[in-house]
C-alpha cells in the first residue's frame, strides 16, 4: 500500500483538504500513485512559528534526550524498512533491494548522529590573566530550512533531519515532490519517537515559492540543500542577501583514474555496476573514466561486458538491478547528452536509447573516446551513461580530472602507492576514493569542493553547519 500523503507541521499530519495537490506517479509504470498537499503560504508560517517555537525549549533539551529520541527514530525505521522501502521503490523507481538498503543505512546514519551529540564539545581557553576564564561554547545555531533530492529520498534527508536535531536546532524540511512516500514515513518514526511538535516539520510544493518564503523569513538561521549546482548556486545566493548560513551538496562529475598497473577487470566490474546505481542519478556516479593506454582496450571491453550484463527493469521484480530514472525531463536530458556525445565524434559501445514505452528505462550507455568539448564531459550527466577516454601521463590524467567547474567523489585504480599519493594530493575533490569505492557511511565526512558544494554531512564535521561559536570571557 502505497502511504496518504500528508504535511507535518507543528507534530500534526495534514491531509490535503482544500490544498492544492501535485500527481506522485511511478516512473517504472507511470501509474498514480498518490495527490501531494502543497503547502499553502499560512501553512509555512505555520511552520516557521511552531519551530520558533520549539527551538525556545529544544536547544534546552540535554543531549541525552536529544540522543535517545534519535535512537528511538532510528529503531522505529529498522522495524518499518519493508513498508518504507516499498513506497520508495514506488515513487523512486529503485530496486527494491536498493531501497531496502536506503532504509537501513539511513537508521544507522540517525544511530551516528544519536551517538555524537553527545559529543558537541566546546573547550577552556588559557587565560592571560589568573583571573580570568575562558571558555569556546558551540551553540544550536536555530531554525533550519532543508531541501532535499528525490535520488535517495530518505538517504539524503536524514543526514540534515538528524544532524539539526541533534544539535539541538528545530527545522522545516521540504521535500522532494517526486518522491515524498519516504519523507512522510520519517516524519511519522520522529513522531513516534516522542520528538516534541515543531522541532521537525515537513512540507511540499512548488520548489522556488518554498524555498523563497523560508529563506527570506528571519525565523531561519541556516539553510541545507542538497539538489543541483544551478539551484545550489541560486538559494545559497538569496542566503547571503539574508546572511544566513549555508551547507550545500550539489552535482558532481566523478572523474575515475584507471592506470595500467591496476587490476583492470575488478576496476571494471566494480565501475560497471556503480554507474547503474540508482539508474546514475548519484551525484558521486563515476562518470569521467580515464583511462592509461596500456589497458585502454582491455578496460573498455569488460567494463561494456559489466554493463551489459545489469539488468534492467521494474524496481518490484527481484531480478531488476536497475530502475528507471526519475522524470520525463530526465530522460530527456540524457538523451541530449548521448546524442550530443555522438554527434561529436565519441563511439557509441553499448545503449543509447529509451527502453521501451511505458516508463522512463533508458539503457546503460558507454561511450569511447569521448572529446573534451562534447557537452558531456562538462556536464553532469545524471543518468547511466559513462564516457571513456585514454591517457598517458598521471599529469595528463590529473589535468583532465581537474578541468570541470565540480569536485565531488573521485576515483583512482592503480596498485603503486607512489601513483595513488600523487593522485590523491593532486585532485580537486571533496573525496577520493582508491581501489574501491567506499563513502557515504555516516562516520566518514561527505560533500565537495569548488561547484559542489560547500560544507560537510557525516562524520565529526556533521554539527558544524548547524552550530554556531560563543566565546565567554568571565572575571
Ligand atoms: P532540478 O535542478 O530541477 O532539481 C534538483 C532538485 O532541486 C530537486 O529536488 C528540486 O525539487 C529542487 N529544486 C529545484 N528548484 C528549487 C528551488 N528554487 N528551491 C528549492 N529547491 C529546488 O533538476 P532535476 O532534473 O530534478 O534533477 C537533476 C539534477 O539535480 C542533476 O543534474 C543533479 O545535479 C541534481 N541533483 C543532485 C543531487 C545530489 O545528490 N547532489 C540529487 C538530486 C538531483
């Protein structure tokens, strides 16, 4: 059963009632699913008063409590994975395996966040006067407004839901209208939880009037979105009119590094089956491969063979591996980048087109010898489409990985130690990744440099956005 759809503002579930509502549809069948209620212009401010109103007390809530309401959320989602997982293989159009995994991985992530909040430590400064205390203390830094993607629709929530309430800050999270089952269902396990009303609210609607209302109202203090670089670019700008702060995950455009010393057949299979994750919409897809002449040839083939052999289809049947992708628009926008990648002289392996009618499949698509001015090498392509392209030098091959605007995930093969050092120290990325591919967990950090973004999720710098410092100085 695919779940009501419904607001959650100031700890009530609000059915659509005379609200506007958008069409939920499954990507795979293009069936209804669902009507999602849009928040009205009272229904924020209803929303931007009850975490108001809450951040007066939650940033007073120890950290044990804080911690054991996280710890109850995330129990509550571990006891509820399958019912979870079926909406966002619903709405999202993932393997429902995949989704199963989201669920799981995203309870651990509230587990991390349960666990360092205790942990928010400020420190006593020596003093130059006997007399005198110094202390550093980390703060809540207050109302928090949060957009987050339909890729990973509880995965990418949780991390600014966990880490705001953690630190002890209230928030408004708008979620994705494409993919809204999982975020309801978080909201209902907080809930359940015993999280007090307004500390967390949701709502849907139209992307730019939310986005607009929140950041412009001086409720909010900090902002968090995780999307695409231009809209990145857009709300982090309406923020700094409003001087509020910022944690920005957007786009990337992973280049990958195969040298001729690596183990080219494990490289491949491994790249293979992370450019069908999520049909390419991660923004850590490998999708850049450089590859060193030696094993160019030997490379292509068994990373075609891996790709061939993913299987595509609906996200309920078991043996699918691979969903569709999101929207028409999507699909749309591959399509351009491949054609485009074509026109401009790069060889078309394997794919290249829409698989059937029905739903938005486009098959698993590797192009060679890709040039550097076709759109796709400069672009994200957000779909399952790599490009493969031969190197010589580790200068060459750095330059290239370098030469796009984004600087998210990389990823380098090589069994020389001397080859993997220079290579980590000379990539512009938030995250390297070498002879395996291994993020995302909560205790690591992640986000990116240059257009990917600013700031980090996970790991010990997960507060950091959400915190701000106060020094006292007392005689
Ligand atoms: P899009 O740019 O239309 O939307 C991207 C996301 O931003 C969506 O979740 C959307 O609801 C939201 N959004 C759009 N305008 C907004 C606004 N004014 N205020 C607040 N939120 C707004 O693109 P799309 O076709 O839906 O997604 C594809 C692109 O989005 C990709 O190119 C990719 O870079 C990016 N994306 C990145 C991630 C990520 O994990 N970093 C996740 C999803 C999408």
């Amino acid at each position: 059963m695919y779940p009501t759809l419904t607001l959650y503002i100031d700890g009530q579930f609000m059915e659509a009632g005379a609200r506007q509502t958008l069409a939920v549809t499954d990507p795979a069948t293009l069936e209804r699913l669902g009507d999602l209620p849009c928040a009205t212009a009272q229904d924020l401010d209803a929303a931007l008063s009850a975490a108001e109103r809450a951040f007066a007390q939650w940033r007073h809530a120890s950290p044990m409590d804080r911690s054991a309401i996280l710890r109850k959320t995330a129990e509550l989602l571990r006891s509820r994975v399958e019912a979870i997982a079926h909406g966002i293989t619903r709405d999202n159009g993932k393997p429902l395996a995949d989704a199963r995994a989201e669920v799981l991985n995203s309870a651990e992530h509230v587990e991390w966040h349960a666990e360092e909040c205790r942990r928010i430590y400020g420190r006593v400064v020596p003093s130059r006067d006997p007399r005198v205390r110094q202390l550093v203390i980390r703060e809540p830094v207050g109302v928090c407004a949060a957009f987050s993607p339909w890729n990973f629709p509880l995965g990418q929530a949780i991390k600014k839901v966990s880490a705001a309430i953690g630190a002890g800050c209230t928030l408004i999270l708008k979620g994705p209208e494409e993919s809204p089952s999982a975020i309801v269902e978080m909201a209902r396990a907080f809930h359940d939880a015993g999280l007090p009303p307004g500390v967390f609210n949701v709502v849907f609607g139209h992307p730019a009037e939310i986005s607009k209302h929140l950041i412009e109202s001086p409720v909010v203090r900090q902002v968090s979105f995780t999307g695409s670089v231009p809209v990145g670019k857009q709300l982090a700008a309406l923020a700094g009119q409003h001087m509020k702060r910022v944690c920005m995950e957007l786009g990337g455009h992973s280049p990958v590094l195969v040298f001729d010393d690596a183990d080219v057949d494990a490289a491949a299979a491994l790249l293979a089956r992370m450019k069908t994750r999520n049909a390419g919409q991660v923004c850590v897809s490998p999708s850049r491969l450089f590859v060193q002449a030696g094993v160019y040839d030997r490379f292509v083939a068994r990373f075609v063979d891996g790709i061939e052999s993913i299987q595509v289809g609906n996200g309920m049947e078991p043996s699918s591996q691979m969903g569709p992708l999101i929207h028409d628009r999507r699909l749309q926008a591959v399509r351009e980048l491949v054609d485009d990648a074509t026109r401009s002289g790069g060889r078309l392996l394997t794919g290249g087109a829409r698989l059937g009618e029905a739903g938005h499949f486009f098959s698993p698509t590797v192009i060679a010898d890709v040039p550097a001015h076709a759109r796709i090498m400069s672009e994200e392509p957000f779909g399952p489409v790599a490009s493969v392209v031969k190197f010589d030098s580790t200068e060459l091959a750095l330059r290239l990985a370098n030469s796009v605007p984004y600087g998210l995930a990389s990823y380098v093969f090589t069994e020389s130690h001397k080859t993997a050092t220079q290579v980590m120290n000379g990539l512009e990325v938030g995250m390297v990744n070498i002879n395996h591919s291994g993020m995302a967990h909560p205790e690591l950090p992640f986000g990116g440099v240059k257009d990917s973004g600013i700031g980090s999720e996970g790991g010990t710098e997960t507060f950091d956005g959400f915190l701000v410092t106060k020094m006292v100085t007392q005689i």
